[in-house]
C-alpha cells in the first residue's frame, strides 16, 4: 500500500494500515479534492485505511487529505467511551442544509496540539454514498460534535481549514506559533458575514448571562 506509515494489531488482534497523517503546511492540505467516479476495492480500501489512521490516531474525524490522498472522502466516529464503535463513511459528500450558528472549539489531527474558536453551523444536513455506494441523508443539529464533525472534514476535501474560520484570528496566530506549526495564511479565511454576526450574539449573550 502507498503512503502506509505502519501496520500495527488492534485490541481485537487485526491487522490494521496506518497511514502517515499530513501536516499544516503540506500542500495538499489547500487543494479541491476530485470527486470519487466509483466505490471501487480501491475506494473501499482508502476507506478502511482512514478509519484506521483515524482511530490510532485517538480522532473523530479524518479526511483523505489528510492522508495525503485529494478524493472526496472522509470518515468520522462521534461514539463516546461507553458505545460502540459507530464510524460513518461519507463519499463524495454534499451540505444540502445549513442554518443556526455556534461557537466550536477545534484542534486537527494535521494540526498537532493547536485549538482555537471558530465559527461553525448549529445544523447542518448532509448527503453522501457509504462505502457500498448507497446514498444516505444525515442531518445533525443543535452544535453536536456531529453536527460541527461534519463541518470540519467536508471543509478539508475543498482545502479548507478549520483555523479559515478562526472567531480571533490573533489567537489563532499565537497558538500556530506556539506549536511551531506555520503561519496564519490570513488570505485563506473564510468570510461569512452572517454567521459571524450570528456568533457575535450569541458571545454577547453568555457575557450577559
């Protein structure tokens, strides 16, 4: 397998393809990812190896970018300590609905160690083929790391990160310097007029809480 970082057992004793995560700075990070024209063993085995790299690497999401590969795929696993493993595949995923507005406190398995606020959707529905290439809708409300997960990784297949929507972009700056990552690419950032004054209410509502 290209790319593979390691092939290590899991817990249950299966051998699992680890893939090297990319790091901010890399270039695939920043481009449009291609969309995916069948769900092939190929597709179907890149699908595998991001759930593995995404759960050795303690995530809840990653996406094919991350891994070095610019198809429109990604996966997530929102199941807490006490459920089941529940990881979800979306291929060639489409935001069919978005609305509400919440403040997400972030980090990137590209981003080692770096957090910040940033903007993000209350409700979002998405609609995408799983690994079988059946088409399924998922709608996720009210700010749920569902709903903000979603967000996150579909940013990335446009090459889109999540410091882009950054609420302070100084804060941002400082905590990329901190972890010696790269710099703020302030050119990068999304404008998102509405939702940014939507954010700015609802900061000011818990400062008059």
């Amino acid at each position: 397998l290209p790319h593979v970082y390691a092939t290590i057992l899991s817990k249950e004793g299966i051998k699992m393809a680890v893939r090297k995560i990319v790091k901010y700075g890399t270039e695939s990070l920043r481009q449009p990812s291609k969309e995916v024209h069948k769900v092939s063993q190929k597709v179907k085995n890149l699908v595998q190896d991001l759930i593995d790299t995404m759960y050795a690497s303690n995530g809840v999401g990653l996406a094919a970018p991350q891994i070095g590969e610019n198809v429109r795929i990604f996966v997530l696993d929102v199941s807490t300590n006490e459920e089941p493993l529940n990881p979800i595949v979306f291929i060639n995923p489409k935001i069919i609905k978005k609305s509400g507005a919440c403040i997400s406190h972030e980090g990137c398995l590209s981003f080692p160690e770096a957090f910040t606020d940033v903007r993000r959707y209350a409700n979002v529905m998405v609609k995408a083929l799983d690994s079988n290439g059946r088409s399924f809708v998922l709608e996720a409300k009210e700010g749920t790391l569902l709903a903000r997960c979603i967000q996150h990784e579909f940013d990335h297949l446009d090459g889109v990160l999540f410091i882009d929507h950054a609420i302070n972009r100084f804060e941002a700056e400082e905590v990329l310097s901190k972890n010696n990552l790269p710099p703020l690419q302030v050119e990068k950032m999304v404008e998102e007029p509405e939702l940014a004054k939507a954010v700015d209410e609802l900061k000011e509502k818990e400062v008059n809480k």
